[in-house]
C-alpha cells in the first residue's frame, strides 16, 4: 500500500477515578519478563477491522469510550522494579492515522505488518500509554486499527474483549457496565489469606517439578549454538481439524487436551526424553469475575508429563489430570517464584531452561495472530515461513484455531530445527493425529508413524538425575571455570556425578568450584554440577582412568552447595 499522509493525532480522556495501590501477580509477572527480555520481546500485537462507513471521528472516539471504560489502559508502573500501579483520572494518547491512496491487494496482512512493526520498541512502564495504535485509512476512510499493547497492561485474552467492544461501540450498540474485576481489585483480592494460599501451592508445585524433572527439554550437542532467533512457520491445514475432531470424538477427550498430548507426544519423541516439561501460558480467567477482565492475567501454566506410558489413549487420559493439576497452580508470586527456582536450581547444581511453550489461544473471544484473506481457500496442508523474531525459549506453537482449520505458528530454534525438521515436525504432528483417529498409537514407533526422528546425543551422553548429561562437557566446564585445573568426571549412579579436581596447592574448596561452575552452566544444557567435588593435590599418570583418580589422595570432598559442606 501506497502511504500518502502520516500525522498523529491526540485524544483526551476524563471522567476516571484516580487510584493506586500495588501490582497483581500476573503484572508482576509480565513485568519481570519485560525487565529480563526486553518489552519488545514481549508485547503483543493485534489487528482490529473498522466496520464500513466508520468515520474517523468515530473511530477515536471509540478508543476514548475504552480507555475510561477500563482502568488498565490508564495505569503505569514507576519505579526501577515496579511494584505499584497507578491509575490516572485523565489524560491523553495518541494515534498515529496512516493515510493511503488504494487500499493494496492484502490490508489485513498490511495492517499485521504494522502492527508487528510497532512492537520493536519498547514501553516505558512509568509513562507510556500501554497501546500503541495506527489508524490505517484509504482515501481518509479508516479499514483497519494495528496496534502494539504492553503486556504489563494486557493479555491475548484482554486484547480479545476489547476488540469485542470497539466492533460493538462502532456498530452503534451499547456496552453494558463493567463487572470483571479491576487489576487493583484483583491485587486486593491475591493479598488475602486464600489468596497466599493458592500462591503457596502453586510454588510447592512448581518447585517438586523444578527439583526433579529435566531441567532442558533439548540438552543436545546442537543446543549450545542456539541464540533464540527463530522464523515463523504456520501451519493451516484442514486435514489436521479433521483428524483432531476425529480423535477427539474416537477418544472421548477435549481436543485442546488431545491436541496438548499429541504436541507433548512428538515434542517428547524428538528431544528424546522421558517427561515433556512444557509452559502452557494460561489467562487464569476461570473464575467468572475475571472472564472479561481487562488485565494481563497471563502466567505460566507448568506442565510436566511423563511419556512412559505404552499407548496414546492410556497417555491422553493421564494428561487430562496433569494439565488440569498445572492450570490450578499458575497463580503465584512471580518474584517468589524466581526466587526459589534459583534456590533450587543451585542446589540441584542445574539451570532451569523454559526450552518449550505451547500456547493455545484458539478458545479466546477474537483470536490473536495472522488472519487468511477472506475469501481464501481452505488448504489440506499449508506451511508458510514468516519473520524472524527473538524469543527467550527453543521452541513456542501458538495454536490459534482447531476448526475448521487446524492453525498453529511456531518458532522453533534453528540450531536445533533446520527448515526441514521444523516443516517435518508439524507436519509429523498431522500425522500423528491422523493416526489417533483411526486407532490407538503405540508410542514406541513414533518415528515410523509422524516421520519425526529423535536427537542424535553420542555415546557420551549419560541420563543422571532426570536430565541428559555429557560428563566429558561437564568436565571440560569445570576445568574452564577453574582456570584449566585438571578435572575428571564420573557417574556413580542415575542419581549423580562426582567431579575430582587436582587442585596443585591452589586454595580450592568444594564451594568455590561448585559457584564457578553454576556460573558457566547457563546457555550448555548437557552440564549439570556434579553432587559431589573430591580435590586431589594432584591428577594421577593415567588422567582418563576413574580408579586412577580414586586413588589419589583426598584433600577436601563436599556437594560445594554452602562454604561449610565439606568433609
């Protein structure tokens, strides 16, 4: 599209409430995201159409209409590391509207370009009004409204209800009073006694899975070179609703939950791991105050399944139960949660990796992401790359429709996917729906069944306390953090490595190796810190042999996880 004008125009606001008080989980949450990965990581976007005939006048005063109407679009966050929210009475925001001749071959995909667009730079949590909007005009006509949103002020689930509400402002209705609950409403409501218990079980939760499940979905050779900039790739095919309707109704299970178990199945399959530990982001809007709330009420969901199951049908009906005991524990503290993560993860001697997310948003009011042209046909099985993004994870699917079509965009890691492998693993996915609908699926044939192969390791790779470990790396980290001190490391049992370290007269304690190593482990999935450190003055004359160096004698031994654990 040919942009003719570009302005942006104000808009003034009243008649609120001024109102402070302190941050909801979910905002803190988000808010942590964004002071870790950046904003522009992690706002969302979205495109909402300007019914026909819509004026421009008409178009911002909407916008006005919803800015009153809900208290989040008037907050900001001060502070360094917000902990408080304040709500204004009145104000004003802009819009920039972007004048055109012709209205192009595809508006819809131009109008997502620039909303993706808007996304690159960042919020200001202090100051910055959390939408950030283009008016898209043709002829001075608006078509559509792009926009970037904080997700410190909304979700996906959010986004929806106000898109909702701008179609039905636009079409002349009325929108009836509020009666979700407002952030600082909710706030109130977490701070009570229920409130902090449902917080507390959701970290003991979270905290079982974190101290025993695989800290790395892939720990892999391949995994050290990933940089977390991956392409879009979406999938749409009509083959793959029709055979998850199918399965769904052969199995007796909710698609959403057959469609999670079958991503687990083959996420499971190609990582070549035993449990399938996935964040499966929810809007927690399952209390009916909280269904049509305007709020960022997006926490991770943790779900750990174990895939040693024989079949799909007996593995369906056990992830029905998980991803229903992972959705009641994601409401918590999100700053007590990192806390204890770390706590955790440190003394598990391990660095927790957030390697998978499966967000399905097909169930929300007006669904996020890229929209087909209308008119467009159907395709039995489409995949389309789009841009590169930077996310903080390996892989992420956003399932943004089940039927009639089957619509998911992926981003997977191209160190650990090349084009290939990422168009065979949803590709794989179809089919293996398609096979769950006609049958139960053994899970020992995945390969034969999806044509998705798991990772190749090496014979160096050991699994040692649930996690795939290469003790050669392992080894080779030690020493590097130590200043290159000779350094062996031996598995003893499923449940542990030893490392001994020739220390030659340097002063070295259990505790100081054990805190140089946690600081080199993040970023190389097949470390994990050994349980115990044996230094030894010196390394004996046959260094690769493990009763070589059991023979030398010990100086110090410890787990090196506090400076007083040694024996």
């Amino acid at each position: 599209m040919t942009q003719t004008n570009t302005r942006t125009l104000t808009v003034r606001y009243a008649g609120g409430v001024a109102r402070r008080g302190p941050v909801t989980m979910g905002q803190a949450n988000m808010i942590r995201c964004i002071l870790r990965d950046g904003a522009a990581n992690v706002s969302i976007h979205d495109v909402w159409p300007v019914p026909a005939g819509t004026t421009r006048e008409q178009a911002l005063d909407a916008l006005r209409q919803l800015v009153e109407r809900h208290e989040a679009l008037r907050t900001t966050f001060p502070g360094t590391v917000p902990r408080e929210q304040v709500v204004a009475a009145e104000g004003e925001f802009p819009v920039a509207v972007l004048d055109h001749d012709e209205p192009g071959p595809d508006p819809t995909q131009y109008a997502e370009s620039v909303a993706r667009r808007a996304r690159d730079h960042d919020f200001r949590l202090d100051q910055d009004f959390p939408l950030r909007l283009s008016l898209l005009t043709v002829g001075g006509a608006p078509t559509h409204l792009a926009l970037a949103a904080s997700h410190a002020a909304t979700d996906g689930g959010a986004l929806g209800i106000l898109r909702e509400e701008w179609l039905t402002l636009l079409s002349g209705g009325e929108l009836p009073a509020p009666t979700a609950l407002t952030p600082l409403g909710l706030a109130a409501e977490e701070a009570t006694p229920a409130g902090r218990r449902r917080s507390e079980a959701s970290l003991a939760y979270w905290e079982r899975i974190i101290r025993t499940a695989p800290q790395a979905m892939f720990a892999e050779p391949r995994a050290e070179a990933a940089d977390g900039l991956a392409p879009q790739l979406t999938l749409r095919s009509r083959r793959g609703a029709l055979a998850l309707a199918r399965a769904a109704d052969r199995t007796g299970g909710l698609p959403s939950t057959v469609l999670i178990t079958a991503w687990c199945t083959l996420v499971g399959h190609r990582a070549g791991q035993t449990t399938c530990v996935a964040a499966v982001p929810t809007s927690n809007r399952f209390q009916p105050r909280l269904a049509r709330s305007v709020n960022t009420l997006s926490q991770d969901a943790l779900l750990a399944l174990d895939l040693r199951i024989p079949s799909f049908d007996a593995l369906l009906r056990k992830a029905w139960g998980a991803a229903l005991n992972a959705y009641r524990h994601s409401q918590f503290d999100a700053l007590r949660l990192w806390e204890m993560i770390d706590r955790a993860t440190v003394e598990r001697g391990s660095h927790f990796a957030r390697d998978v997310v499966f967000n399905d948003v097909s169930a929300l009011p007006a669904t996020l992401g890229p929209k087909a042209p209308p008119g467009a046909p159907d395709p039995d099985l489409e995949l389309s790359w789009g841009p590169v993004q930077a996310l903080p994870t390996k892989l992420l699917a956003f399932t943004f429709q089940t039927e009639p079509l089957l619509h998911i965009g992926m981003w997977a890691d191209p160190a650990l996917f090349d084009r290939d492998e990422a168009e065979g693993f949803l590709t794989g996915l179809v089919r293996l729906l398609e096979a769950v609908a006609d049958a139960d699926v053994p899970l020992t044939g995945l390969t034969a069944v999806t044509g998705v192969r798991p990772t190749e390791r090496g014979a160096g790779w050991r699994q040692v306390d649930g996690c795939w470990v290469s003790p050669p790396t392992v080894a080779d980290a030690l020493a590097t953090a130590l200043g290159g001190l000779p350094v062996h490391v031996t598995v003893d049992d499923p449940e542990g490595l030893t490392a001994f370290i020739a220390s030659g007269g340097t002063p070295l304690t259990p505790h100081r190796a054990h805190t140089a190593l946690m600081a080199a482990i993040p970023g190389r999935p097949g470390v994990l810190a050994p349980r115990r450190y044996v230094i030894v003055q010196d390394p004996p004359a046959d260094p690769g042999r493990a009763d070589a160096w059991h023979r030398q004698q010990t100086l110090t031994e410890g787990t090196g996880r506090t400076p007083a654990d040694v024996t």
